[in-house]
C-alpha cells in the first residue's frame, strides 16, 4: 500500500470526441483525499461525459486518468469500480423488479469489498440506515418516490464501498428540505473518509459544500479553485450568462 | 426451512414428485419409464438453459450444440473402450470450454444480437459436425455393444435432473443469482456496481452448457445411436428454447411445467402422425401466444391467477402446502 | 486478371439480389426497431408462391412477382395488424419478446408450407434456366442476370419513393428519429404498418428471385437470413446505402474466398456469420461507424 499522498484522482488533458462534437477538450485537474470537488458549467458542457470517462463507461479519446497513481485507462467500468472510484447517474435507473436491499446488495457483492454473509447483510443494513432507506428495504425499486430514487442511487454507488465518490445531480429535482438532507449526506460521507466529486446545478449547495471546483464550458476547464474566487471569474459569469467567451480569453 | 417454503410453496410437491421418480421403475412399466426418462431428460435442458436465458436474459438459440458434444463425446469414448459413465464428465468439460470459446466473441453483443449469433454458432456447428469424418458424418454412430442399461440410465438421468433443479436454485439464492438479474434488468447497471458482466455470462454458460452435455452423453447412451439429425435436430434445439419460455423465464418452476407440458407434448406428437406433421404450428402458435398475452408463460399465468383468487383462499392454499 | 474480372462481376450479378433481400429486414428494423425472423419463412413462402403459379399457370418466375410482390405487402400489413401491433414498445433496442413472436411466425409458416406442399425439394425450371452468356471468357448464367436487373430495378424504384412521396419520406424520418417525426404529425403507427408491408414485399421478392437460383424445402431461408442480418450489420443497420455497400462487401467476401481460397462450398455459409460476428465485435456500427473513426484519424493528423 502506498503512501496516501498526493492527489488520489488526477486527470490530465482529457478529450473525448463523439462524431464530429468534442465534447471534452484536453480537461486536467487533480483531488486530493477526503476533498469535496465540484464540477460545473452550464448545460452541455460535458459535466456528464467527464464523469462517464473518469469510470471507465466510455473511453476517452485522448489523455490520462490517474485514480491512487494507478492508469485508469483501457479498464472496464466494472474494474474501476472494484478498484474503488463510482459514480452515481444523474437520470438513475435501479434495477426496478429488485427490491431497494438487493439493488443495495448488487453493490456490497460485487463492489470493491466483494463482501459475503453476515459482512454483506450488515452492510446492506448500513448503506440503507445512512440513507434512511431502511424503512423501504423490501419495496420494489419501481415504486420508490423521487426523493426516495435519489437516495438509492447514492446507496447503490455507496455499496461498492469507494474511497472516490461521484454524485451527479442527487441533488435535481429535490425541495429545499431534501436539499439540506442531501447536503447533509454528502458531508457527512466526507467527514467518514470518502472523497467526493460532484456535479451540481444548485450554485448554493456548491458553494456551501464544496472545498475546490472546476467550471468547464463547451468541454473546455475554464476557471478552477475555491468556489468564491472560481465563481466570480469573468470567464465563468460569461459562460453563465451566456456570453460567447473570446477565444484565448482565459487561457 | 420456513422462509424456504414461503419462497418456494410448491416445493414440498417437488419433493414428492421426486421421490415418486426414483421410485418408477419399482412399479412402472416400461413405457412410462421411457417416458419419465424422457420428462428428466427435458427438466435438465430446460433448466440449464434457462440459467442464462432467463435469469440473466441471454437467449441462445443454439443449445443443440452441447447436446451434440455430450453425446459424440461418449460415443467415441465409449467406442475407445470408455466406461460410459466416465466420458460424461468429459463431455461435460468439452462443452464448458466451448461454451467459453462461443461466448468471448458472442457475449459482447448484447440482446437479440446475441441471439442472431447463436442462430449462426448453432448452423456452424451442425454443418461441421455433418462434414468431420470421426463423427461418422451424416450417417452417423453406433454405441459399442454391452452399453446399455436402462435401469441405471434412468437413475442417472433423474438424478441429474435433481442435481441441475437444486444447482440452480442454490445459485439463484446466491450472488451469482443476484447478478444474473442484474444482467438481466441493466446491464450497464450491473457493471457500474462492479459486476463484470462477460465473466458471470460466460460463468452461467458453462455451467448450463456442461449440465446439457451430460444430459447429452446420457441420451446416446440410452439410445445406442446418433447422428447429427438426432441429436442437432432442429425440433430438439427448439424445444430447449420454448420449454422454459412457456413455462416461464427465469423462474426455478418455469422451466419443469415447460418440461412436464412439453414431454406430455412429444408422447402426443409421437402417438398422432396428424398432429407430429403439425409441431411446428403448436410450438410457433404457443410462442406467439406466450409473447403477445403473458412473456411470463405458465408461471406468470398462475400468478396472475393466484392474484385474482381472494385473499383468504391464498392462504389457506399456502398453510396446505406448508402442512404437506 | 480475366478471373479477377469474372469473379468481380459474379459478385456484383450476387450482391444484387442480397440488396433486396437484406432490404426488407432493414426497413423493419429501422421504422420499428425489430428484428424480423420470419423473413426467412417469408422468403421460402414466396418461393412456394412463385413456384406454385409457375406449376398451375406457367406463369415466368419474374412476372409472377407482380403478383406475389404485392400480395406479400398485403399480407405484412396483416401481421402487423394481427400481430406485431400489439407488442410494447421497447424505447432503446429491440427487444426479446418480439424476436421470439417472430420466430414463432416462422415455425408457423414453415409448418404452412409442409402443409400445403409437403417436405419434399422443389425448383422451378424455365427454359433459360440452364442459359447462359459468355463474357469476359466467363459464363454467366441467365437467370443470375435477370436476378441482378429485377433487383436493381426494384431498389431504384423503392429509393424513389422513399425519396419522393409523402409516404416514403415519412419513412425515412420516422427511421431517423421517431419522436421528432410523430411530432411532426407523422402518424406512426400507420408508418409502421406500411413498412412492415414493404419489407414483407421485399422479402418475397428475394424469394420469387431465390427459387429461380435454387432449389427449396420449407426449412429454406435460414442462410440467407443469416446473409441478410449481417449485410444489414455491415450497413449500420439502417441507411439505403449502407444495405447496398453491405451487400456489395458480402458478396465480394464470399465470392473471392471461395474463388482464390480452398475453403469447401459447404463451409461458405460459415463467412457470413464469423464475417457478422467479427463486424458486431469489432465495429459495432458496422461500416459507416468504421468510417467515421478512419475519417475522424485522418482529420485530426
């Protein structure tokens, strides 16, 4: 086991083209260990498809991933997975016919533990307490409420046991009070060891939670930092706004 | 042992039919024998199959092929001066290491892709084995004399229709089961929990394919004879696939109602020139039907069924089961 | 070289035929996102079809498709009314249950064809089957060349429909994005219903062509079935040309190999399917996809 120094993500000059659209532009940042990092920018701007990347769901086109120093390149989605480092989606999709514990357990089975037995049931029991799913372990994943499909599928991702978590969007299409419980949650995650990227909509929740983010606009990194000095870039006010940002503005 | 019966409230009846059918040949005549042999027979394919057809959703197409290793195998061994009972773990392993060589290229597609492949390994198969020259081509093998015995052939054939339900259901209780379901629901799912997707398809593959290589080897045994039209015949290849989807994919009783409904079928079929002329109709009219009103078959039938029944009776008709 | 030559053409006079055959199967898949296994069953029974009026009527194989051509579209219609209609709709992929209620049509069909006409082999002669014309110091056989221009002619008439009528192009956009052509007041449900009529159609004419090529039982169909669903594999699954680039590849494939290798006939069924397991593999968007990445490494140097 090496050393935890350093960064435990690092992701240098990655691009990913579909067609003729890049959709991400030779993107680089790095997290250290038990960080909350936020990715943003406006709809479009490849928030989504950085993450697909970082799991190993698509392969990126060009440029490196490096998840404990370790080249995530080349390596299925599930391989990732096991090594540590999970996603949630942002449109989730249980297993809808499984019940909300064995949509949990898939993950505490399969995930990087592999667990087994009396291991396997206490950690199901304990994603679903942390959760606050308990109540609904034995109800089908099709019945769940939006609030309740939100929180399975932060459980889903926690069951693998990571030590890098990327949530994208849990936090759309909640209300203020489930928005306090989610950012709650995720606090909390962190305070237990966990590393948290996240892709948020809600500029209050980013700037409340997050210790460092990246902006991208059109696939490109646009401004990184903390988020007070990061969100009152010029290039990113532009971007929100929906000001065509000059090229080589900000470079 | 409750929560057991609660799962599975027609096990206690399984367990009688069982033992009625080792049972048989006590009292039987040989022709219900034959027939039994010939019901263990389907029990086993439709269960195997129905390990990766249903539970995780891969519908192959081409299973007459494992059938046809497990029989060549102990006919040639046999024909070496083989016991016949020690070639089938031979043709067991034969199959599983095909089945590994199929699914490498073919489990990469996904859905009825892989099932448009399987059409395609199944024919290649079929017209190999037609043209190699040990197969003794299209005229086909003959066992060595001194092979058969029925009697132990039955037990065999009964006792690995056992060994197959009890295979399945103990996986099914396990996490293999839960990652074939996995599969089966999303599959991008499952691997985004960190299941990796081709290694527990291959893994059920080769499984469910030795499973029907054995039953392969024992059904040459039993008849003395085969050739590429009896043991890669289109009607065998057919009814692996439609027995366990009349039943009912993806269930543990699914695939034994197909197997009991359609061995009731062959004796039928085989009694009634009439009717053995019009197979196709019956097993292309009950796929059409199955699809179009309950993909869930038999099993999802009864559910419905039990579903419309009052609630009172339900239980009463459990506490039964549970008494018997 | 003069072999290069004949071989080039007799894969050319071949790729004809597959177009039309694999043509049907692409329609279907495109409107409705089905794979259509009773093409096979259709394709034999259009070969009874042509077969049964040569017999009874002397009717030519060729005209008699004008009779069999738009029977079968009749008859698509009805199954798709009967049938396929009633199926859920699967938004991402094609699903299971409707290849396995296709199959059963298939089964239903061949049993049909058992019925009316028995197992045993059938074929049609005519008095140029056995004709042929020399040509580059090869022969060709009559019949293949007729094959080829009935083909050509009905895949530039049907390419004009699609291109030209209301109809047609409703197809092609619903083939394209279903949701943005129902919004556009596409009604797709009768979209539907047409092309599974034109893919039926088509498929029978395979068949008529078929019977004039080879001799048929009711199992016939299931190689070219095979045929068909790789070529439309190697196409991208959808596109009027990439139908006609597959089958011009197929047939090359096939043709070189069994011209210039010592792969037996019998095992020249097996290059379709490694040729179709090996393209979903490696390029599961089929020639266009593989394009588009050659196209893409080619740009960005």
């Amino acid at each position: 086991m090496p050393a935890e120094s350093g960064p435990i993500l690092a992701v240098s000059a990655v691009s990913k083209r579909f067609g003729g659209l890049l959709a991400l532009d030779s993107v680089s940042f790095e997290v250290q260990p038990k960080e909350i990092f936020s990715v943003i920018g406006p709809n479009g701007a490849g928030k989504t498809t950085l993450f697909s990347c970082l799991v190993g769901a698509v392969q990126p086109t060009s440029g490196s991933v490096r998840f404990r120093n370790e080249e995530l390149k080349g390596l299925r989605n599930d391989e990732i997975v096991t090594r540590g480092l999970v996603r949630t989606h942002q449109i989730v999709k249980p297993f809808r016919d499984m019940t909300v514990a064995d949509n949990i357990r898939v993950g505490v089975l399969y995930g990087r533990l592999r667990l087994r037995g009396a291991k396997a049931r206490e950690r199901v029991d304990e994603v679903l307490g942390r959760t606050q799913l308990t109540h609904r372990a034995q109800a089908k994943a099709g019945v769940l409420s939006i609030g309740e499909l939100k929180r399975l599928e932060i459980a889903r991702a926690l069951a693998t046991s990571p030590d890098v978590l990327c949530l994208d969007e849990v936090m759309g299409g909640l209300n203020p009070a489930e928005i306090q419980q989610a950012m709650g949650l995720v606090r909390a995650l962190r305070d237990s060891g966990l590393t948290i990227l996240m892709i948020e909509h809600h500029v209050h929740a980013v700037a409340g939670l997050s210790d460092r983010l990246v902006v991208l606009n059109f696939g490109k990194k646009i401004a990184e930092g903390r988020p007070a000095v990061a969100l009152r870039d010029p290039a990113v006010v532009a971007a929100y706004l929906g000001d065509e940002p000059e090229p080589g503005a900000k470079a | 042992m409750s929560a057991l019966l609660r799962r599975h409230p027609l096990l206690p009846v399984g367990l009688a039919f069982g033992a009625f059918l080792l049972f048989a040949p006590v009292f039987a005549e040989r022709g219900t024998e034959n027939d039994l042999w010939n019901m263990s027979f389907f029990v086993v394919l439709a269960a195997a199959w129905n390990l990766l057809g249903g539970f995780a959703g891969q519908v192959s197409l081409g299973y007459s092929a494992f059938v046809g290793i497990g029989a060549y195998t102990t006919v040639l061994l046999a024909k070496a001066g083989w016991s016949p009972w020690l070639t089938l773990p031979v043709g067991a392993a034969l199959a599983a290491a095909f089945s590994v060589v199929v699914g490498l290229p073919t489990f990469r597609l996904r859905g009825p892709y892989f099932t448009i492949a399987t059409i395609g390994v199944g024919e290649a198969v079929r017209v190999i084995a037609s043209g190699l020259d040990f197969t003794g081509g299209s005229s086909g093998l003959r066992m060595p004399p001194g092979t058969f015995d029925f009697t132990a052939n039955y037990y065999g054939m009964v006792g690995l229709a056992l060994v197959t339900l009890v295979l399945v259901a103990w996986l099914q209780q396990h996490a293999f089961g839960l990652a074939l379901e996995a599969i089966r629901q999303d599959i991008d799912g499952a691997e985004a929990l960190g299941v990796n997707s081709t290694q527990v398809k291959l893994q059920a593959h080769a499984i469910s394919s030795a499973l029907v290589a054995v039953a392969g080897g024992l059904f040459a045994t039993n008849f003395q004879y085969i050739s590429p039209g009896s043991v890669f015949d289109f009607r065998l290849s057919l009814t692996i696939v439609l027995m366990p989807i009349v039943g009912g994919m993806g269930t543990l009783t699914g695939p034994v109602l197909g197997a009991m409904l359609f061995s009731y079928l062959q004796i039928k079929l085989l009694a009634s020139p009439a009717l053995r002329d019009s197979y196709l109709f019956i097993y292309g009219g009950l796929l059409i039907v199955v699809m179009l009103f309950e993909p869930r078959g038999i099993v999802g039938l009864l559910d419905r069924l039990r579903a419309r029944l009052p609630r009172r009776r339900t239980q009463a008709v459990a506490e039964a089961h549970g008494a018997g | 070289m003069q072999k290069f030559v004949v071989v080039a053409l007799n894969s050319l006079l071949a790729a004809g035929l597959y177009a039309t055959m694999s043509y049907g199967l692409a329609v279907i898949y495109g409107v409705m996102r089905i794979i259509n296994l009773a093409h096979a069953g259709l394709m034999m029974l259009a070969a009874y079809a042509t077969w049964a009026l040569n017999d009874r009527f002397a009717l030519d194989p060729f005209l008699s498709m004008l009779v069999v051509a738009p029977a079968f579209f009749l008859l698509g219609m009805a199954l798709y009314a009967t049938l396929i209609r009633w199926l859920p709709r699967s938004q991402a992929g094609p699903s299971i249950q409707s290849l396995l209620l296709l199959f059963g049509v298939w089964l239903v069909l061949q049993n049909l064809a058992y019925a009316i006409w028995g197992g045993d082999t059938q074929s049609i002669l005519t008095p140029y089957t056995m004709e042929s014309v020399q040509l580059f110091g090869g022969r060709f056989g009559v019949p293949q060349i007729l094959v080829f221009g009935v083909s050509i002619l009905s895949l530039v008439g049907l390419n004009l429909v699609l291109r030209r009528t209301f109809l047609g192009k409703a197809i092609r956009a619903v083939t394209q994005n279903r949701d943005a052509a129902m919004l556009s007041g596409v009604n797709a449900g009768q979209i539907a219903a047409v092309a599974f009529g034109i893919g039926t159609a088509f498929a029978a004419m395979a068949g008529s062509m078929l019977s004039t090529l080879y001799a048929f039982t009711p199992d016939f169909g299931r190689s070219f079935l095979l045929k068909a669903f790789c070529i439309i594999v190697l196409g991208g699954m959808e596109s009027f040309t990439g139908v006609a680039v597959g089958a011009l590849v197929l047939a090359f494939i096939e043709n070189f190999a069994s011209a210039y290798t010592s792969i037996p006939v019998s095992y020249q069924d097996a290059i379709s399917f490694t040729l179709l397991v090996v393209v979903l593999v490696a390029a599961p968007g089929g020639l266009p996809g593989l394009w588009r990445k050659l196209d893409r490494r080619v740009v960005a140097r």
